[in-house]
C-alpha cells in the first residue's frame, strides 16, 4: 500500500532560527514528489515538485533534498520567519501506467510549524 | 488570474439537507480535483475530471455523493443527503495536462481553492 509518512507532526522554532521536516514514503512507482504550505483556514501552496533525478531544489528559503533510493525527502525551512507557522504536507505521485491517467497522489499527514518571535 | 475559486467558503446546513459546493478551475486547466480534508484522514481526493470527463471517482465515499463538470470552467460537488460525518474542508483544484509522454516522470503543478468549510449539524 502506499503511503506518506511525516515526520515531526509538529514543532515549535523560534523567529529566525532554522528546522527540517522529514517525508518517508513507499509510493511505487515512484513520479514525484512535492511539498506544499498550507496556511490555517487557507487552500494548500505548492512549493516545490522533484523527480527521482533531482536531489535539491530550493525556493526561497526552503529547500527540499530527495533521495529516491531510501525513499526519504526533507524540507528544510532556513531563517524562519513568522508567516511559516503553517503545516507542511509532503505528497507523493505514482506513475499510473495508462498514458491519459495522469498521476495518483498519495498525502502525507502534515507537519504543524509554530514559529514564535 | 484569479486562481481556483470555489464557493461557498463556508456552509453550516441540516442533517438531511443538500449541499451543493461549487469550483471555477484556472482558465486553460485539463485537470480538476476535489479533495476532501478532515483532522483524522488529512487530505483525501475524491474525483477528479480530465477534459470534463471524470477519469477516477474510487474516493467517492458513498451514492451520496456526485460530481460534475458541464464545461471547462465550473464543477460542483453535491451531497445528498448531507451527515454530520461529512463536515470537512472540500477543496477543489486544477491543474495542466502533466507535460509528459509514456512513462515520463515530470509532475505538473496542482493549484488549490481556498477551500469550502462544511458543518453538517
């Protein structure tokens, strides 16, 4: 079964300092796999989209890692500032293999980032 | 462009009553997702639509629940009769064809509403 596992659920940081969130997931066949912000009483924001051959990529001051051979990802929010308090939903696409499908997405539960001044 | 809209963003109705919530893709979109989201299973997809045409509804919960899309640019979701058990955040979304061929792997960016809250008393 495929599934998305987070990790913390939630943390507390304080203003201006840094925190990484970690995603694991058994998804296969692996397409991609994204982060998105998702704001309280606010819709989900994409931040980033990685496939298996890209291990970084940033946006602004978060920055993902993948390593799709331990099927592990990372979201690391650098100088945190007070509008990250959100959670952080890491999502995984597995290759459907019927060309006019597109992707099935499977969600992680979220992590919940506290920022305090 | 404005983004996803959806309405209403928030409903508070009777147990026993319809609830029709409504979604204007981004203009130029193939893909339409409705999600649901709930504290106990975080986000959950529903159905979603390809060219208007609904390609996977195995997240419909029960008969209850329906879905259309009469053209590009408006779906709905309706559930009749509404259950306490379906107050949750249902999320529309839309999305561009997935620029890929058999087999490829680039992803296509998904683009949420802000969400219709949804109290069933």
């Amino acid at each position: 079964k495929n599934q998305v596992e987070q990790s913390p659920q939630s943390l507390i940081i304080l203003e201006g300092k840094n925190c990484t969130l970690q995603c694991n997931y058994t998804v296969s066949p692996f397409s991609n796999l994204r982060w998105y912000k998702q704001d309280t009483g606010r819709g989900p924001v994409s931040l980033t989209i990685m496939t298996f051959s890209e291990n970084t990529k940033s946006n602004g001051r978060y920055t993902a890692t993948l390593d799709a051979d331990t099927k592990q990802s990372s979201l690391h929010i650098t100088a945190s500032q007070l509008s990250d308090s959100a959670s952080y939903i890491c999502v995984v696409s597995a290759l459907w293999m019927i060309k006019a499908a597109g992707n099935k997405l499977t969600f992680g539960g979220g992590t919940r980032v506290l920022v305090k001044p | 462009d404005a983004g996803v809209i959806q309405s209403p963003r928030h409903e508070v109705t009777e147990m026993g009553q319809e609830v029709t919530l409504r979604c204007k893709p981004i203009s130029g979109h193939d893909y339409l997702f409705w999600y649901r989201q709930t504290m106990m299973r975080g986000l959950e997809l529903l159905i979603y639509f390809n060219n208007n045409v609904p390609i996977d509804d195995s997240g419909m919960p029960e008969d209850r629940f329906s879905a259309k899309m009469p053209n590009a640019s408006f779906s709905t979701l309706k559930i009749q009769p509404s259950e306490p058990r379906d107050s949750a955040v249902y999320f529309c979304a839309s999305s561009l064809k997935p620029d890929r061929g058999w087999g490829a792997v680039s992803g296509n960016t998904i683009y949420f509403g802000e969400g219709s809250w949804l109290t069933v008393v």
